[in-house]
C-alpha cells in the first residue's frame, strides 16, 4: 500500500538523505587504487555515528553491514569486504541507506578508480547517471510509474546499454523498501499514478552487455551473467506539485 508523507515525515525524511548523501560524498576519497570495500564501510559508519543515525542495512534481511560495494561486473549487493582491493580503472559502486529518527534515506554513487580503463565503460557510467536524472525528471504528479521506466529505459538503450531487469527502485520512508515498486524499463503511461507527497528511491542499475543476473555463492553479490561491468546511481526524492525534489543532496547542508 503506498502512502503519502506529511510535510514532518518529508523532513525527516530528507535529514536521513542528506547524511547517505555526506557519505557518499566522503566516500569519494577513499575509493583509490590500493584501497579496499571494508575502508568504506569503516569510514561510513564512523560517520553515521557522528550523525547519531544508524544504518539502514545492517540486519536488514539478514545483510550484516551499512554499506554495499560493488565492483566492475557486480551490480549490486556486493560485500564490502578487505579482500576487495580497488585496482586502476574499476567501476565502484556504493549503496548506502541512514536511519534518522525513525526514516530511511537512501542513495548510490558509482566511482571510478583513476580512469576509464576503455571508452565503453566511460558510456556506461556517465549515462547511467544521466538516465537517473532523466527517470527523476518523470517522477511528476499524474504521470504513471511506467512513464519513470520507459524514460531511463528509452535512453540507455539509445546507448546499446541495458536495463538490468531483477531489481527495481522502491518507496521509502519509514521502511527501506515501501510501495510502489519502479522498475528502470516499461510501457509509459502504465502503472500506478504519481501523487504529491510520495518519496521515492529511483535507481538505474545499468550495464554494458546482458540484463540478466546471477546471485554468487555469498547469497547476496549479483553479478551480470556475461560478466560485463554495471553501473548504479540512486536518490531519494520526493514528488512535489512541480516535479521531484532531490532530498540526497548536500545543497543546503544538515543541520
């Protein structure tokens, strides 16, 4: 069941957003070659806990850290563990969620190790994240949840890229995953209508070859089939009478 947010859980809402998105954004300088995932995951829950937030994955179905750490070939779901040790040209992607006073936000980046190791996959980043801005764009009163889909669907195909299709973007409020369900493909004008007061997770995850996943032995890491890098970009937003209004953002700063 979906429901609307009061302008009370909207702030609180944005608060928690505001700390993933001090995160990510601190984030930044540790993703560097002879670094690895559990350095993340350590410099983000010292600053959670600055924050006095907790984090939103942690026992969440199990899961048993704050962050997830991606890389290359991984989409999503990735441990955020020692061994992984970022090499010159990976594509690192981090999803990290913030419990404050009792509501989620929730976001990911995708970095880049140095450089581009080819062209293709300068592609793949840049217009992953250019596709969550145009889904956001979407993201308006009386359009449909498809419309959000078709339109980050319609571009990175335009980019011979592909629309991973077993995990979707989501609600989120005082759950991490709420109603409605958004995937990154599907028919415009399908779907449940947008309605002021939702806040919603929008997240294309995007690769370079193959939609099609599977789940490693860790029984979380999904992994594209023909082993192509992927790439995740996500905000939390809220509908707004004009459109969405990025709440994971540090314009303005948190209080």
């Amino acid at each position: 069941m979906m429901r609307l947010k009061s302008p009370n859980e909207i702030l609180k809402i944005e608060h928690a957003s505001k700390i993933v998105a001090e995160v990510l954004s601190m984030l930044s300088e540790y993703v560097v070659e002879g670094s690895d995932a559990s350095v993340l995951e350590r410099k983000a829950l010292e600053h959670m806990a600055k924050r006095s937030a907790k984090p939103a994955f942690m026992g969440y179905r199990g899961y048993g850290f704050a962050l997830t750490v991606s890389i290359n070939e991984e989409v999503v779901h990735g441990l955020p563990l020692k061994e992984k040790v970022f090499g010159a040209g990976d594509i690192v992607s981090v999803d990290c969620g913030v419990v404050k006073s009792g509501y989620i936000g929730d976001a990911a980046y995708t970095y880049v190790v140095k450089d581009f190791r080819d062209e293709a996959d300068e592609v793949l980043v840049k217009e992953t994240h250019r596709a969550l801005y145009i889904g956001i764009e979407a993201a308006k009163p009386g359009n449909r949840v498809g419309d959000i889909g078709h339109a980050i669907q319609t571009h990175v195909e335009s980019f011979n890229l592909s629309v991973i299709r077993d995990y979707v973007g989501h609600g989120v409020g005082a759950f991490l995953h709420e109603d409605p369900q958004i995937p990154n493909y599907g028919k415009a004008g399908t779907g449940p209508i947008i309605r002021e007061g939702m806040t919603l997770a929008i997240e294309p995850m995007i690769s370079r070859g193959d939609y099609s996943v599977v789940v490693l032995e860790d029984g979380w890491t999904a992994v594209t089939t023909d082993r192509s890098t992927a790439a995740h970009f996500e905000h939390t937003v809220v509908v707004e009478e004009k459109g969405a209004r990025i709440l994971s953002t540090l314009d303005g700063g948190v209080q």
